[in-house]
C-alpha cells in the first residue's frame, strides 16, 4: 500500500479533500471522513467501483492509510477523524473544470458521456456541477472529459436510510448534463449504456457494498438499503429516466443544433 510523504495543500469544497503526495511518486485528492458528512467516504468508494466496471472515464482512487504521526505534522490533518481508511483519487494536472472553459468545440473521449448522465440518474447523483467535471485538452479547443466528486449518491452526503427510499425520480437540472448531450452522436448509446448497468452483476453490487470499511460508520441495515436501491432504481426507474431524457433533453438540443 502506498504511503503519503508530502502534504501538499487543502483543497477548495465542502468534501475535506487535500492534496497528498505519496510514496509511489504521484499526487492523490484525498478525502477525510468528517461529522456531519459521514457519507461522503462510502459514497465515494460505491461510486468509483460501479463506475471503473462500467468503463466510465473518472481517475484511478484506493484505499488509503494516512498515519497518524504524518497527520499530527500537518495542522490541517491533525484535527481529522483518525479512521483506518480514508479514499484517495489520482490528482489528474493541466486541467480546467467546466466553468473554467470558455470554448469547447470537441470531446475526444464523446462514447463515455451517455454513461456519465445514466449514473448520475442511477446513482441520484445531483451535483454533476461544471465543477466536477475535468478537462484536458488534447488539441485546441479539443478535450477529454474526466467524471470526478461523487460525494453527493444517493441524494446526499449525510443521508440515513429513510432517506434512500425518497430518492428523486425525475429529470435533473444539470448544465453539465446538456453540455455533454451535445457532444452524444447517437441516442442509441443511452440504451446501450442502460444495458451494461442492468446486467451488472448482483453479486459484483453486493460486494462492492460490503467492502465499505466498518470504521466509516455504514450499519449492516445501511448497507443492505444501498444495495437495495441500486437494484431498483436500475430496474424500475433508470429506463422511465432515459426515455425521459432524451425525449426533453437529448432530442431538443440536437434539433435545435440542426
């Protein structure tokens, strides 16, 4: 397992993320548990093991240990909770975020946007901000789009279980969500993408779930409810959400694009 050498800086956010240096030389965005946003570190793990099954285009993260005596030199950590894990994500350079782009003519990596949107839905993911989107530019005005910030599933970052059975069912107001519609060159991907999400395996969800780590405060009852609404947002409310959207979204933009 890798090792944080260098603390780097805080970053901006309510997500407590700092940027760490660790032992295999690379930078990582590393996300603290804290009260009051005890979910925002499952969340966060759920959401990056369905999203590397499903081929999504969000950085490489892990499990990480922090020790302590590394946190109580660095004043911003010594205050933090000093759980077992805490979730770090590759820090991906010569970014700009989707507020900070004021021309994009191309989208190089345009087969992954449908599957962006349908997790968003799936996973009731409101905070698809400009923010949270990543982009690189390859050539001029021509980019690859990263997916990153999940710490908002499931609705919240703080949810209870009560919570995850009054999910949102409908067409989310999402910039970002437009923005990349516009770049989908066919409303077949959307069914496709539905597809590959609803033969995931159970077992595969299920054990995703389970490797939440204890010390992040997940009851057995939590767990088995995360489970539970992932299957029956993807079986009962995903296709009613997909036809939705490229009926109001989708179809809209691009006639009007013609």
């Amino acid at each position: 397992m890798i090792l944080p050498t260098v603390y780097q800086k805080k970053l901006e956010g309510k997500s407590n993320a700092h940027l760490i240096t660790f032992s295999d030389g690379k930078d990582y965005v590393v996300k603290y548990f804290q009260t009051g946003f005890e979910k925002i570190l499952p969340n966060e793990w759920v959401a990056y093991c369905l999203a590397r099954y499903l081929g999504l285009p969000i950085p490489y993260a892990q499990l990480v240990e922090i020790p302590q005596e590394f946190s109580s030199q660095v004043p911003e950590l010594a205050q933090m909770s000093q759980t077992n894990f805490q979730f770090a994500s590759l820090y991906v350079p010569n970014c700009i975020d989707g507020h900070q782009a004021s021309h994009v003519s191309n989208i190089i990596n345009h087969q992954s946007l449908a599957s962006i949107i349908l997790f968003d839905y799936w996973l009731c993911n409101g905070d698809r901000t400009r923010k949270n989107i990543l982009l690189h530019e390859k050539n001029m005005n021509s980019y690859q789009l990263w997916a990153i910030d999940h710490a908002e599933v499931f609705g919240s970052y703080n949810w209870l279980l009560p919570d995850l059975g009054r999910l949102p069912a409908g067409i989310m107001k999402s910039a970002t969500h437009q923005i990349m519609a516009l770049f989908i060159e066919d409303e077949k991907q959307f069914t496709e993408q539905l597809e590959l999400i609803q033969t995931m395996p159970i077992l595969l969800i299920e054990e995703i779930v389970a490797l939440i780590p204890d010390d992040w405060g997940v009851s057995m009852e939590e767990k088995k409810g995360m489970v539970t609404t992932l299957l029956s947002r993807r079986k009962n409310i995903l296709p009613k959400l997909v036809q939705k959207f490229i009926q109001n979204v989708y179809r809209p933009l691009h006639q009007n694009q013609g």
